[in-house]
C-alpha cells in the first residue's frame, strides 16, 4: 500500500520511479525523521522525567515510613514496658531485697511475679534482672531460650553491661520457639535504680513474630526488602534482594531518610528509633506499568509523523535528483574506448559544476593516457639501451678470464690468483638477471674473502682479516653489498695510513630475536672527532674522510633505510691512531616491510 502512494506521487512529480540516490536521500531523510523524534523524546525525558523520579521516590519513602512508623510503634511500647519496669515494678517487687536478697523462698516469689507481670503481653517471653551485687532474677521463659550464646548477641550483650546508662535493642536472630516453632527473637537492654541506692539491669526477651508478619503484608508494594540492624547486617528480608545488595556494598551512604535512584528502580532507606534500618526497592517498570495508554499513543504519533515526512519528501527529492539522473546517462555514454563530454545541465547548483569538472576530468584523462603511451614507449627503448650496456661487463668479465690464461701459462701465479679472486666479484656483480635485494650472509663472506684476495697484494700480507660469527647466523639474509664497501672502507681510510704497522679488521655478525648486528673494527688511523660527529649525524654531505670508493657509507646507509623503512642503525666510534669500529643493525629478513620489491 506504502509503495502505490508512492508510485502515484512519484508520477504526479513528473518523473520515474525513483533512482538510486533518490531512494537514499528518503532513507537518510526517513533517518533523520526518526533521529529527531527520538531527540525530542529525550528532551522531553530530560525534563519531566527528574520531577517524575522524585515524586516516585517519595511515594517510596512515605510507604516506607508507614512501615517503619508501626515497627517503632511497637518497640516504643516495649521501651515504655521497660520504663515502667524500672520506675514503678521494681521498686514494689523488690522492696524487701536487703533483708531477704538470699532467702530461697523469696527468689522464686520475685521469679513468679516477674513472670506474672509479663503474662499479659504476648510478644514479650521474658524478664531478667541483674543486681549490682551479682544476683540475676529471671521469669521463665527467659532460662528457655540460648541466643546470648550466639556471637552477635554475646558482644552485644557484654557492650550493653560495660556501658554506663546504656539504653538499646540488639539486633533479633532465629531462635527455636517454646512451642517448638522458629521464632524471630530481639533483646531489650536498660539500667534501673531502686530509692535504696539499689541499682541493676533490666533485660527484656520478646518475640517478633507478629511484627514481622505486619511487615511481610505491608511490603506487597515493594518487589525487594531488607532489614538490617545498626550494623547493616541484614536479619529479615525479601526472597529476592539483589538490587538492594548493591546499594549496602557503597558503605560510603548513610542511608539516613535517603534515596537512590537507580537507573531500573528506587531504593529507599529509612531509619528506626533503635539503630535498624529497612531498605526497599520498586522498579520503574512496576511502577509505570499500570497504564501503557500515553505510551502507545506516542509510539502511534512517531510512525504517523515518520511516513508523512517521507511521503512529503518524495516529490522534492525525485525533482533534485532528475539533473543527476540525467548526467548519470550521459556519463555512460562516454565509458568504453571513446572518451566524450556530456552536456552542462543548467540548474545555477553543484550539479552544473559537477558536469563542468566531469568535461575538464575527461579531457585531462585523455592526455595522461597519451602521455602514458609515450612514457611506455620511452621505457621500452631504455630496456634496450640497458640490454646494450651489459655487454661491456661481459666483454670486460671474457678479457679477464683470457688474462688468466696467459697469466697461468706463463706461471705467473700472484696475478693468477688476483685476476680469479677479481673474476668472482665480478662475477656476483654480473648477475643481472636476479634482481632480489637480499643475498646470503655465506654469498657475502666469500666476495670479502676474494676481495681481501686482491689487498693482501698491496699490502704485502701484513693485513690479518678476523671473522666472529654466530655459527645460527651464517643462513641469515642480508641485504646485497653490505659487507664488502665496509671492510674497503677499512682498508682505504684505515690500514693504509698505516704503513709501517700491522694492520687488522674483525667482522663480527650477530643477531637476536628479529635483528641482525653486525660489527667492522680496524686498528687503522682514526677518525677525527669533528668528522666522526658528522657521521654520527648522517650529514653525508659535509663528510669528505669516510667517503667510500664506489659503494660509499651513504649508499649503505640510505640503502638501508629505504628497504626497512628507517628501521636501521648506524653509528660510528674511533679512537685516533688505535681504532675505528662501524656497527650497523636493522631487522631480520623475515621482519623486512618491503618485500614486494625481491
């Protein structure tokens, strides 16, 4: 039905149906529709919400009162019991208690009139009275019951008989009743004095039964309920008390005529006269579920005002969205291997300039494929150009091994050995068609052994090559000419400024978890110091003394840095006239970052 209106107002506006982003500019409008509804929903919330929440919480907290108030009620009444006690009972009961304070006889008379006293009040099951002197005088039902014996009430009890004047309840505990039955028992404590100077403790033992049954059918407005004494230790509560559980454990509330509101409910706390606390919780669920009514016409007006927004919005969205349509037909048009302009549609907005940048686009497309086609053919002849220049090194790689020959032939045997040592770094060199960055560490090992081969020539064999490799990393990876260009570098800017010394290079390769180190130590000549904090610096361009022959420390260095991506160390010591050490260290092959390029 939706889609029909649809249809008929999309023809009544003039067009088709509508095109792709026509349908998702109504959607993000239908979006945006239904973002601001929602908007206003928590505007709304925001503000009548608070009030809502707090006459919630007040309701609570009255029911709460009620409760407290009855339970206060009776305890008042058992506080009064007590008063009268030491007031007006006592004075009678114990009058004689000088002269007959020993008499058998009069011990069991004031234990009967003690428990005849009582016998009127239902919830009260027994009276104790302690003399200063030590004589205890109980009624019958007081000797039934074992709950001073209980932790809780032992402490309480020896805190209420070591405090001067102290008056109070403890907190009530399950006990087995005189008829059998689980009764919910409570204490009452005060101090009396009689005219004679006389003075003791009253302690009162009364049942709480009847007072927790009123509880239990004046919490049906509740769905949690707690009761805890002074300590907030609970003694009496609901089934179910999670809600509240988590409000005792912040001990940093009072709890004192206070609520929380939670995000699901309120919890509300009240105080009694004798320290204990009842806690309470409803949810908002509860309490709003009577009567969905004004909800569901809300959520009746939302769907209303959503669908005739976007009805409203088809008709102006199909006219904006026609130029596009348009351009989109042409632009299709002029896909494929020929490359036309469209025509400018007049609409004065971005889509006349989107046909404009669209003409401009595709003449700048047109010329870069030209271009391209000139720069693929300019590539081809260097490629051949390239093929053209490796023959020299081959010519160059023929002569040397024509060189040997003679050389062999005609038994001369040190050039032999330097023109063979020559050919084999020539060549690693010539391997034109492998073009992988990285080479074996062995592969590396042997082009320095031929090329140290050639030096110990010119320098007469007083040049001594030390190797200190970690045997695991001989397989290694590394980068190609690393290794060689340093040990020239030895040689040349070391060793040979010399002469009349012995000279020695040590390489040591080393390598842990995922990088590799490695070490080149001559005991050449040095390096000044204002060179060697150039090199320091990388500052290739100002240093003039470390400058290799061919493969120079910048090469090695700037090579590095681009196959790990700046991942790379190299620093520089030296002690002048002692020695020089370069170090150098970057990640192993398998950490490399760039390895489509092997």
């Amino acid at each position: 039905m939706i889609y029909t209106i649809y249809q008929k107002v999309v023809e009544k506006s003039g067009g088709a149906l509508m095109s792709k982003i026509g349908k998702k500019l109504i959607r993000q409008a239908a979006f945006i529709c239904i973002l601001g509804l929602f908007f206003s929903i928590l505007v709304c919330a925001a503000v009548l919400f608070p009030a809502l929440k707090d006459n919630m919480a007040t309701d609570s907290q009255n029911i709460t009162s009620q409760i407290t108030t009855r339970v206060d009620n009776t305890l008042s009444n058992i506080r009064s019991f007590g008063l009268e006690l030491s007031d007006i009972i006592l004075p009678e009961i114990f009058e004689d208690y000088d002269s007959k304070s020993k008499d058998a006889a009069y011990q069991a008379e004031i234990k009967l009139k003690l428990n005849n006293y009582i016998a009127p009040f239902n919830n009260i099951y027994g009276i104790g009275v302690t003399m200063n002197d030590g004589d205890v005088f109980k009624s019958i039902l007081l000797d039934t019951g074992n709950e001073l014996e209980q932790p809780k009430l032992r402490e309480w009890y020896h805190m209420a008989q070591t405090t001067d004047n102290y008056e109070g309840f403890s907190g009530p505990v399950m006990s087995d009743g005189y008829y059998g039955e689980s009764t919910m028992i409570s204490y009452y404590y005060t101090a009396f004095s009689l005219p004679d100077s006389t003075s003791g403790s009253i302690l009162l033992r009364f049942n709480m039964n009847d007072l927790i049954h009123s509880m239990e059918q004046s919490n049906s407005s509740f769905q949690e309920f707690v009761w805890t004494d002074g300590n907030f230790e609970p003694f009496y509560q609901s089934d179910r008390h999670d809600n509240i559980d988590r409000c005792l454990e912040k001990k940093e509330m009072s709890y004192l005529n206070a609520e929380d509101l939670e995000s699901e409910g309120i919890i509300t706390a009240s105080l009694l006269n004798c320290s204990w606390h009842l806690f309470t919780y409803v949810s908002y669920s509860k309490l709003l579920g009577g009567d969905n009514t004004y909800l569901v016409l809300l959520i009746l007006f939302a769907i209303f005002y959503i669908l005739l927004s976007v009805l409203l919005m088809i008709p102006v969205i199909s006219r904006l969205v026609r130029p596009i349509r348009n351009l989109t037909v042409e632009m299709q048009r002029s896909t494929g291997d020929s490359l036309n302009t469209v025509s400018v549609a007049k609409t004065n907005d971005e889509i006349e300039e989107l046909c404009r940048q669209f003409n401009s686009l595709t003449l700048r497309l047109e010329a870069n494929i030209r271009q391209i086609i000139k720069d693929r053919k300019e590539k081809e002849e260097m490629k051949y150009n390239l093929l053209i220049a490796q023959m020299d090194p081959h010519f160059i790689y023929n002569t040397m091994n024509t060189v040997t020959y003679l050389a062999r032939r005609s038994g001369a045997k040190d050039i032999v050995e330097i023109n063979t040592a020559f050919i084999k770094m020539l060549k690693d060199k010539l391997r034109i068609e492998d073009v992988e960055i990285f080479d074996s560490l062995v592969q590396e090992i042997k082009i320095i052994e031929a090329y140290c081969v050639i030096q110990k020539y010119k320098y007469q064999n007083r040049v001594v090559l030390e190797w200190d490799i970690d045997s695991a990393a001989k397989g290694l990876k590394v980068p190609k000419s690393i290794l060689q260009p340093l040990v020239e570098n030895a040689y040349y800017h070391g060793i040979s400024m010399k002469e009349d010394e012995e000279g020695k290079i040590k390489i040591t390769v080393r390598q842990t978890e995922n990088r590799i180190h490695i070490r080149v130590k001559d005991n050449g000549a040095g390096i000044p110091s204002q060179e060697l904090e150039l090199l320091n610096r990388h500052d290739w361009s100002k240093s003039k003394t470390r400058k290799g022959k061919g493969i120079g420390l910048s090469n090695i260095y700037k090579r590095l840095s681009y196959i790990y991506d700046g991942r790379i160390e190299m620093s520089f010591e030296s002690k002048p006239d002692i020695e020089t050490v370069v170090s150098i260290s970057f990640p192993k092959h398998s950490e490399f970052s760039r390895e489509d390029l092997c």
